[in-house]
C-alpha cells in the first residue's frame, strides 16, 4: 500500500502560493518513491472551482465578502483537517516567511502531531527563530529539501512500504 504525504506550508502569504516547491516535491514524491500526494495547493483549486460562487476572486472576497470568505475557509479547513487526521501517513512542512506569517501551517502540523503523524520540517531558519510551539510538534528538521529526499529515499530502502 503506498503512502500518502501532505505538503505542509504558507500559502495565504507565500510567493505563488507555494506552488513551486510543492510541484517539485509532488514530482519527486511520485516518481522516486511511489507515494501519493496531498498539494493543498491542487485540492484548493477544486474546492474553489466547485464551491466559489460564479466570478467571484476568492482573495478578494477577504475585503469584498468576509462572511463568504469565511465560510469557504471553513470547508477548507475541515478539508485540510480530515485528510491530515484520517488519510495521510506524514506532513512535510516548508516553513519559510510565508509559513510564518500564516496561521493554516501552525495548524496543520499541530493537527498531525495530534494525531501521532509524523512532521518533517524544511527550513533555513536558525533553529532559534522558529517558535518553539512548531519545534514542538517536529519530528525531524532539515536544512533542505535534498535532505529531506536522501533521508527518506533511504528510509524507503530500508522499510520499503513500512513506518515512515
């Protein structure tokens, strides 16, 4: 059975939305190890796509209709919540500026350390700048995604399809 890695990380406040480093890390993921993939970026826009009201900016909607706004970021929440809690093996989060500056990564990798998942954190930041409340809830840190992928690509060796 494959597993499955949610790609944790800002959106809200991050150059193109994180997009970039989670289509890279997807790619990866697919094609190196076999894994399935949660990108919140991919889900989001389906979710927009069915539930946005017709010609509405979603980013727009923050200034222009709060409590719609509000409402689609609830749904999306509990989204982001059910697949970190029931379907996903281990979050990746990238905490950067972006991260930082939101809210939605401090949730998501307190969501899955709740729930026994492990969280793999990608950062440049000196460890002494990042709150400890995500330190707390970090299983390894690494300087950089090529780090991340020899770790886990060795993981997979030794315990192929096993605990991550």
């Amino acid at each position: 059975m494959s597993k499955r890695v949610y790609l944790s990380g800002g959106m809200e406040y991050a150059p193109n939305e994180g997009r970039d480093w989670r289509r890279d890390l997807q790619q990866w993921f697919e094609q190196e190890l076999g894994w399935k993939v949660f990108n919140p970026n991919d889900e989001s826009e389906h979710f927009l796509a069915r539930y946005l009201p017709a010609g509405s900016d979603f980013r727009t909607m923050k200034t222009d209709d709060p409590d719609g706004f509000q409402r689609i970021v609830r749904q999306i929440v509990d989204l982001d919540c059910r697949e970190i809690a029931a379907r996903s093996d281990c979050v990746v989060c990238y905490w950067d500026q972006g991260a930082m500056q939101g809210a939605g990564t401090k949730g998501e990798i307190t969501m899955a350390t709740y729930h026994g998942k492990p969280v793999y954190l990608v950062t440049s930041f000196p460890f002494q700048e990042i709150p400890g409340w995500v330190l707390g809830c970090t299983t390894m840190i690494f300087g950089s995604f090529e780090q991340l992928k020899d770790f886990l690509a060795r993981n997979e060796k030794k315990h192929p399809g096993g605990r991550i």
